[in-house]
C-alpha cells in the first residue's frame, strides 16, 4: 500500500529456542521456586522487560513499554498478595512504585538469555503492559513454557492471541488486564 515493490518484502518472524524454554512438572516449578527462595504458594506475576529509561536505574519510566500500567495492574491486585518477579535492567520505577505500595517483588538480573526461561517456569502469570511492540518476545516465551499470559493489544499478540491460547486487553486498560489476571488466579 505504500508503493514498495512487494518482492522486496521480507518477513522475517520470530522465534525462541523450544529446548530452552519449555513447560516444568509441578514438582520442578516448586524446586526452582525453592531455589529462587519463593514462596510455592504464592501467586507470583512476572514481567521481564526493560522498561526504564537508559541503562542506569531506570527511575525514568519508559513509557511505550507501559511500566506505569503494570504498576497500576498490580496495584490493583493487591488483595491476591502478589509477588512480582523481574528481570531485565532500568527497573527502578517499577520498583519504587511496588514499594510505595508495599507489593513485594524480587528483580533477579540474569545474565544470560536463557537463564530467563527458569524465571518464567517460576511464574503463575506474565503481564505485558506495553502501548508499543515490535514482538514482544514475552509472548512466545512465556507460550512456550506454558505460563499464562495476559497482555495488551500490541505487536504480534494482536495476530497470535485468541483468547483461548491467552488474554488480552485493549491498550492502557488496568481494569481488563486486572480482572484476566484474577481470572487466572482463581482458576
């Protein structure tokens, strides 16, 4: 529709290593929660993602990735006592929003990309709370190692997402990634 030749279109998709990220057994979810010293009851919600300004602490919100909505998520389920594991560098807003409202949370900064996929199989749910993607590589991450996801209506969940395989929610709603949430919780 642009007026770019067609032929010189090329798609390229995404993709993750499927021997690396992979659904556990219960009894290795409760272990590698021992070992990243979680609680195994405890209804733990992930986000991964850099979403601070820079590469410093990241106490700028960077606002495409919508840290600001995940804060107000979570803030919204609070009553799930939730505990919030991050990753990922320039997570000081996040952070300092979760602790003004006295949310636990743990940031573990891996090191190497697939260490991240244990971070996942530790998760009851993964958030994303993005206003703008190009993946986001969460989506098939988490898919993959069959963490259920509730995100917004950003990059490639908008082709992907069918309300069976995750949830999704129209951009900025705290409410319809809250309420998903919960219904993930409770069941």
């Amino acid at each position: 529709n642009a007026g770019v030749d067609e032929s010189k279109i090329v798609v390229i998709p995404l993709g993750i290593n499927l021997r690396i990220f992979t659904p556990v057994s219960k009894e290795t979810k409760s272990r590698i929660r021992k070992t990243l010293q979680i609680p195994e009851h405890q209804i733990v919600i992930g986000s991964f993602q850099k979403d601070g300004v820079g590469w410093g602490e990241g106490n700028e919100p960077k606002l495409e990735k919508g840290p600001d909505v995940f804060v107000k998520t979570v803030i919204a389920l609070k009553t799930l006592n939730p505990l919030v594991l991050l990753t990922g560098p320039a997570r000081g807003y996040v952070k300092k929003a979760l602790e003004k409202e006295g949310i636990q949370y743990k940031h573990l900064y891996v090191k190497k990309y697939h260490h991240i996929a244990q971070m996942y199989q530790a998760l009851d749910v993964y958030i994303i709370a993005s206003r703008i993607e190009g993946g986001p590589m969460a989506i098939l991450e988490s898919m993959a190692c069959g963490i259920p996801l509730v995100t917004t209506k950003v990059g490639m969940a908008i082709d992907m997402v069918n309300g069976q395989n995750a949830l999704m929610a129209d951009l900025e709603s705290v409410a319809t990634l809250a309420n998903h949430t919960l219904r993930l919780a409770q069941n």
